[in-house]
C-alpha cells in the first residue's frame, strides 16, 4: 500500500526564497560563508530548435520526476523545487545535464549532498562526483523566476489571471529541468501550492483531496486559509512534453464515465474513467455542447484501438497560444475555441491523442505523423460510427483538399526539420491521415484493425518509429509493406491523375488509360483502388492496381457504361485533373 504524505519544501529553499518571487534569488553559499546572488541566464534560448546530436541524452535515464510549485494570482513568477530519480548506464565522461533556461537556480543536490553546477546554453550542467558510478541517484533542483515561455501565466480571455503549461516540442525547459525530449519517458508528480479560488489540474490521478497550504516557498502557515494544495500523480511514464499543469477559476463538470472495464488504471472503484470539462465560468454553456460527446469518444476508441491508457480525462480550457494540445489526461483547448466555437471535431482529435501520441509516442520529432496523422485519421474515424459514413468522408474529403493545397507537397512526411515547430504541417497532420487511410483500403478493416490494435498494445507506454509501425501492420497483414511506407511517408507528393475514357466495341471493353502526371521529383505512385461502371442493369466494381506513369486498363461489359467512377469511395489521395 503506498503512503501519501504531506510534501513540504525543505528548510534550504524557504530561507533562499522566503525574499520573494524574483527571478533573481538570494541562495545560501553551500559553504556557509554569506549568501550569493545567482542571475537567470541573460538571453533567452530560442524555443523549438532540435537537439544537433542523438541520442539526446547517452547513458542517462529519468525514471520519476517530483516537482513541487509555489503559483500566486497575480504575479507572473513562480517558486519550484525538482526532485528527479535518474538512472546511469554507464558513468558519464561529462556533467549530468538537464534542460533548464531562463530561471535562477538556487541549489542543486546530488542525493541530498549539494554540488557545483552551472546553468547556461539552455542546460543545467550538473559535477558529478569523482566517485559516482553506474546505478539510480537522486536530483534536487530548488529554482525559481519569470518563465520566458512554457509555463504562460497570463490574463485569460475574461480578465482573470490563470497559470498553464504549454510544453510542445522541448519548451518544459522554460519552466521545469527535464529531459525535454519524447524519448525520455517517466512518471511525474505535481505538488501545486496555489490560491484557494483556483481549481488545480494537473496529470494523473488526485493523490488526495486538495488541502489548505502548510507552510512553503511563500513563508505559509498552517493558519494560512486563502491557499490551497493540489498534488497529482502519475503512474506509467508520459514524455516531457506532457507534463503540465493548468490553475483558475474553473467550473468543473462530469460529462460521464468511460471505457468501463477497459481502463486498467482506472481510480473509481467501477473501473471505469471520469470524463470531466474545467472551463471558465462565462463559457460554461458552450463547453457542455462542445465536451458533450466526449466520454462516448473514449469509450469508442477504447473499442476501437485498446484500452484506455490512463486514470481520468480532464478536457481544460486554457489561456495559452496556441490551439489544443493532447496533454495526459488533462487535455488543454484554445480559451476562444471552447468559449466560441462547439464544433467538437478538435475533441475528438485529441481524445484520440491520449493512445497515440502520448501511451505511444514518437521517439523522434521527425516520425511526428505517428502522433499528429493517427489523431487526425482516428479522430475523423469517430463521426463514421457516430454520424455516418458520408460524414467521414467528407472529413476525410477536407484533409484531402487542404493537403494538396498546402506548400508542403513537394517534402516527405519523415523528415528531419531544425525548427521543430515547421513540423507541424500538413503533411503530419492531413497526409498522415491519409496514409492511414489508404492502408485500412489496401488491407481491409479485420486487418488493419487488428494490426492497428497489434501494435498499440506492444508498444504502450513506450517510444516508437515509423519502422516499429510498419513492421505491426506487415505481421498483422503476412505482406511486405516496404514499398507502401517508402512511397507515401519517405518520398513527396501524391499522385495526379489523367484519366481518358473510351468504350471499345468491337471487344465489349471499357478502356480507361490513367496517366500519372506529377512532377519527376515526385515518385510513380503504385495503388490499388476501384473502377465502378454504372450500366442499364445495375453497377459494376472491378479492382485495379496502377504502378506506371501509363496504365491502360481493359474491363469487359456487355454494353457502353453510362458513367464510369475511378476510386469512388475515395480510398487514394490524389488529385484527378478534368479530361
């Protein structure tokens, strides 16, 4: 049985930091002799900028991270103390290193010792000692500032100050010393100090019910009644770019429950999932509609794709720059978006996240599609059983068109960017989604169902490749894929079509001869789809398979067709150019 204790900051931070929120500290000298001032670093790091060498982080392995953090209503500074469980394969020929930018440490212990360290360059460079080998250590990082990103605590859209995380691609270093790449895994604990008008949401499950602030960072006491404590726990390892918070003045509502007896982390004691909304009070009307359909969602893909990964579902409204981000278990949405708009096509795009993207994440930013193309293709999956099909498909009928519009044809969808945030294209969103698409037609649903399920259930709660992908669907299919996943995810574009009709009577045939007229640069796209031919006694379908620049295809019929449809449900992206 696991204890819940009370966490209080240790007796070294409160004397450093009891001066106040600053983002210049006073710190005790670690040899006693006076106190010394310790300045953030003066420029800011640019966010979103790839690590030059991989693997990011050799012989070094976070295994829990325990933060704890001291947020007021109306400052935009913050107090926090890191406790980090780290694994060493091997003994580092250099310093420990975390990632960490813009804020002012004021200690750093090596299990419970305090060591020399220097913060610079966007990294935490930590002495190790002379003797330290292979084997778990403990980090602890008192620390503390005005977070140049990351961490936004800002004004809402109605006037009241709130505090959220918003950590994609490597921007946790702004606010929290990490291992800030989606490689590195591992549980994380939030210890969350905050004014007592503020509801508290953070990842996983509540290790106990919220209680009023003993005494901390900010010098409370026990008689202290206008604080409250949150701390949240997570179980299974998230990336880095997960791990958030989010504190307001919330209404927090139930939608319902979800993926009952498919929830193996479930905290209700029914085994099944809360699905809840925390938003902001004026917007509460829209967000009802808006979430409304969210628990049926999760139960959907839990069907659909393996049980669902976590402990609860907290869909947050929240004051950050951008639009949703799936985070675990606490997914944050666009202020505007939940307070305006309740379409809830976003909803289910980043539902879908929490098994793609977040239990099975990207090892590298490039393989992105693996999270952002499952989203959008199992997101759009959702209104097929819940809507319809004609529905879907005129989801899927708008990636198309914004994907081929888009000015990101002419580049692969794996491919290396240095500027993280250029990843998020068209090409890992709506193409990704349509290679989805185009596999569930080439295999048929049992399985690319089974494959899809397959591989979710090998790699949960682990990283993965494209590789690890393909390989899935191809023991799932008994077919070499190679030539699938190398056309559509590692070369550019798409096929673009000429199609010319003629009715050959002298051999009862209908001729079609499909030109494929993309650019050289592009590759000659091999497929397999379905020409229906509509006659005086009903309809007609006869698979085809196109692999040249010119394919002439022959399909015997008793009389000239009244209308001939090349793919005409819609499984190839392609654009078909009028004759």
């Amino acid at each position: 049985m696991r204890t819940v204790e009370t966490p209080l900051l240790g007796t070294g931070l409160i004397v450093g930091l009891i001066v106040g929120l600053s983002s210049s500290l006073l710190v005790a000298d670690p040899l006693g002799s006076q106190e010394t001032e310790v300045a953030q670093e003066p420029e800011p790091i640019e966010a979103g900028l790839a690590p030059t060498t991989l693997p990011y982080s050799p012989g070094l392995d976070v295994l829990h991270y325990d933060f704890e953090l001291a947020l007021s209503q109306d400052e935009e500074t913050f107090l926090g103390r890191a406790r980090i469980r780290l694994a060493l394969a091997e003994p580092l020929p250099e310093a420990i290193a975390l990632d960490l930018t813009g804020l002012a440490v004021d200690a750093v212990r090596l299990d419970g010792r305090d060591v020399e360290f220097e913060l610079s360059d966007g990294q935490l460079r930590i002495a190790q000692p002379p003797e330290r080998r292979a084997g778990e250590f403990t980090l602890e990082v008192l620390y503390g500032g005005t977070p140049d990103d990351g961490l936004i605590l800002r004004n809402n859209l109605h006037g009241r100050f709130a505090v959220f995380a918003d950590n994609w691609p490597n921007r946790t270093r702004f606010w929290l010393p990490t291992v800030d790449h989606p490689s590195d895994k591992a549980t994380v604990r939030f210890t969350i100090h905050a004014p007592e008008v503020w509801e508290v949401v953070a990842n996983g499950s509540l290790a106990q019910e919220p209680f009023p602030t003993r005494r901390n960072a900010l010098g409370e006491t026990p008689g202290g009644a206008d604080r409250m404590t949150w701390i949240w726990d997570t179980v299974v390892p998230i990336s880095p770019y997960n791990m958030v918070v989010g504190a307001a003045e919330f209404v927090v509502d139930i939608v319902g429950t979800a993926a009952c007896g498919r929830a193996p982390l479930a905290s209700r004691s029914d085994g099944c999932i809360e699905v809840t909304y925390w938003v902001f009070e004026p917007d509460v009307q829209n967000a009802s509609t808006k979430f409304a359909r969210a628990d049926e969602m999760v139960d959907f893909f839990s069907r659909t794709i393996g049980p669902f990964p976590f402990s609860k579902l907290a869909n947050v409204q929240s004051a950050t720059p951008f639009g949703g981000m799936e985070n675990a278990t606490a997914i944050f949405y666009s202020e505007q978006g939940v307070a305006t708009n309740p379409d809830d096509g976003v909803v289910s795009h980043e539902i879908a996240h929490q098994w793609f993207g977040d239990a099975v994440t990207e090892a590298r930013w490039s393989h992105l599609w693996l999270s952002e193309g499952f989203a959008t293709y199992f997101g759009n999956l959702f209104f097929e059983q819940a809507v319809g099909v004609d529905d879907f498909r005129a989801r899927m009928e708008e990636d198309r068109q914004i994907y081929i519009r888009s000015p990101v044809t002419g580049q692969p969808v794996v491919r290396e960017e240095q500027r993280l945030f250029d990843l998020l294209n068209r090409n890992n969103y709506e193409k990704g989604g349509w290679v989805l698409h185009m596999l569930r037609g080439l295999l048929g649903d049992d399985v690319f169902f089974a494959g899809i399920q397959d591989y979710y259930i090998r790699y949960v709660h682990q990283i993965v490749l494209t590789e690890d992908f393909q390989t899935a669907m191809e023991e799932a299919s008994g077919q070499d894929l190679d030539w699938f996943f190398s056309q559509w995810l590692l070369e550019p574009g798409y096929p673009i079509l000429q199609i010319a009709q003629e009715w050959d009577e002298a051999a009862s045939e209908v001729v079609l001869t499909v030109q494929q007229v993309q650019v050289g640069e592009w590759p000659t796209f091999r497929f397999q789809t379905e020409v229906e031919i509509e006659l005086s006694g009903g309809t007609t379908r006869t698979s085809v398979e196109i692999s040249d620049r010119t394919s002439v295809i022959r399909i015997g019929a008793a009389e000239s067709p009244s209308a001939v449809h090349f793919d005409p449900d819609g499984w190839v992206l392609k654009e078909t150019l009028d004759p």
